[in-house]
C-alpha cells in the first residue's frame, strides 16, 4: 500500500512533459521525426496498450498466437505505462471497484485524478507486488512478463539511444517525449473523460460514458459504457457509428488466423442492459417532472 507521493513517477512525468514542449522550437523539428513518433506512437498504443495489454492480456477478450502476444506485449511496455503485470492488476481493480472505494482513479475523486493525479500522489489503491500476483495469476508465472518487469525501462532508454543514433535529437524529442505524451493522454482520457463526457447506452453500476472524441484518438477505446457493460468483448464500438479501429484490427487478425477465441455480447445481453438503461433514464425524467 502505497501512503506517500510516487515521486519517482512524478518527476518521470514532467520530466517527459517538458521535453515534450521542446518540439515546438524550429531546431527539434523535422518531418522524419514527426513521422517516427505517429508510427511508434500507433505501434505502442493501438497494437502495444489497446490490443495486448488491454483487451488481451487484462480482459481475455482474444487469444493471440503466443509469439504476437509477446511481441504486442513488448510493445505495450514501450508505451513506457509500466509493465504488463502492474498495468493489467491495475486495471482489474479499476473493473472490480469502477468508481467505487477500491478504483485506483475513480472519477469520484475528479477529473484531475482520474486522468494523471492518480498516478504520483498518495494512492492507497495503487496494487502493491503481492496484489499484483493475486490480480494476475495467468501472467505471474511467465518468464516473459516477469521480464518485462525489469526491462520497461531500460528499453525506453534503449529506444531513445537507437532513435539518437538514426535520427539525432529532432527524432528523440518526437519519437519519445512528443510521442509518450500524446499516447499518456490517449489512454488518460479514457479514465477521464470518458468516465465523465458522453452518453450511456447500457446501465453499469459506474460512471462510465461513451465518447467519441475519447474513441478517435485512443483507437476505439472511448466507447467506455459499451467496455464497461461488456468488459469480455474485443469490440468496443456496438453500434454501426462507433468505430472503433481496433476491432477492425482483431477481425484481420482473426481472419489470419493469428487470433482466435475472439469475444462478443450476444443481441440478448446487448437488448439486456440497453433496456435497463432506458427505464432509469425514464424513471429519472418522471422523478424531474413530478418535482
Ligand atoms: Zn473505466
Ligand atoms: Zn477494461
């Protein structure tokens, strides 16, 4: 349990904020390194966050042939958001406890929280090691993820060397630090805003919303409610307009035969929770009107 500010990850934050900033300044651009930053940002985020760690590894939502899954799971910790073991038991205490005590950035505690505060001030929901192992015993045991552990962040570190060498310092600033922070606020909106702004399709007992601003950038996850209704489904956007690039991913993949076992809510359960959601809706209207 965590009863102090994380400063380590604190000043790791605005350490890559502020070298962010250096993109703006002329001598740090060039089209290569803005280039290097949208292919390493969709690689870490879409395949690496969204895909792997996300709706693979935390919900099972698919299964990966094991060498992809590796290689997706490498590129979610070069998103530089911890490695898949803290990230997924993180994750799963946020389904267990959405927006309740227990949610390590529930939005109850404000926006400011759920999108980044929750990261480096004192959070007592962060998972210690030993919840870690409880909320992960499929990933616990593999070499892999027990690697990665340790080599998160020398593989930033390596990455930034590598891209030096390439490019020099313009593709650095944008292949890093430019790079990290779009893909940070990528996934941080969806703890934020897309607990806050948007519609409700389906009664969940949290806050969670469906965003389409919060799904355009963060490759479909902004379809929060849908996730939250429905947290074993690969496909987030359920509607014909909530598109949601992700899922269009996973059918390629399936249709390679790379994935299989790929998870969807039946029309029943859809019909379901869309139902109960509309009588709260009508039942709250009455209540405004009575009044
Ligand atoms: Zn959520
Ligand atoms: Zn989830």
């Amino acid at each position: 349990m965590q009863h102090r500010p994380n400063w380590v990850t604190g000043i790791a934050l605005l350490a890559i904020h502020v070298g962010a900033l250096l993109a703006l300044f002329p001598a740090f651009f060039s089209w290569s390194g803005v280039i290097v930053a949208i292919v390493i940002s969709n690689l870490t985020g879409a395949f690496g966050i969204t895909l792997c760690y996300h709706r693979s590894l935390t919900h099972r939502a698919l299964r990966m042939v094991r060498p992809l899954e590796y290689a997706t799971a490498i590129l979610g910790a070069l998103a530089f958001q911890g490695d898949p073991i803290n990230w997924v038991a993180t994750h799963r205490i946020h389904h267990a406890h959405a927006d309740r005590r227990g949610d390590p950035h529930s939005i109850r505690r404000g926006l400011t929280w759920a999108h980044v505060s929750w990261l480096f001030r004192t959070n007592e929901n962060l998972p210690t090691d030993e919840q870690c192992k409880r909320y992960t015993p499929d990933l616990w045991p593999d070499p892999v993820y027990q690697a990665l552990r340790y080599l998160y962040v020398p593989m930033q570190i390596a990455l930034a060397v590598l891209l030096f060498v390439l490019g020099g310092w313009s593709w650095v600033v944008w292949g890093i630090f430019a790079r990290l922070v779009f893909t940070y606020h990528a996934t941080w909106l969806v703890n934020s805003a897309a607990h806050a702004f948007g519609y409700r399709t389906y009664r969940t007992p949290d806050r969670s919303v469906n965003s389409w601003f919060v799904a355009m950038i963060s490759w479909g996850e902004g379809w929060h409610n849908n996730h939250h209704a429905f947290p074993f489904s690969a496909r987030h956007g359920l509607k014909w307009f909530e598109i949601d690039c992700t899922w269009w991913t996973i059918k390629l993949m399936a249709a390679l035969r790379l994935v299989d076992k790929v998870r969807v809510p039946t029309r029943e359960m859809r019909e379901r929770l869309a139902g109960a959601q509309k009588d709260l809706q009508r039942s709250y209207f009455r209540r405004m009107t009575l009044e």
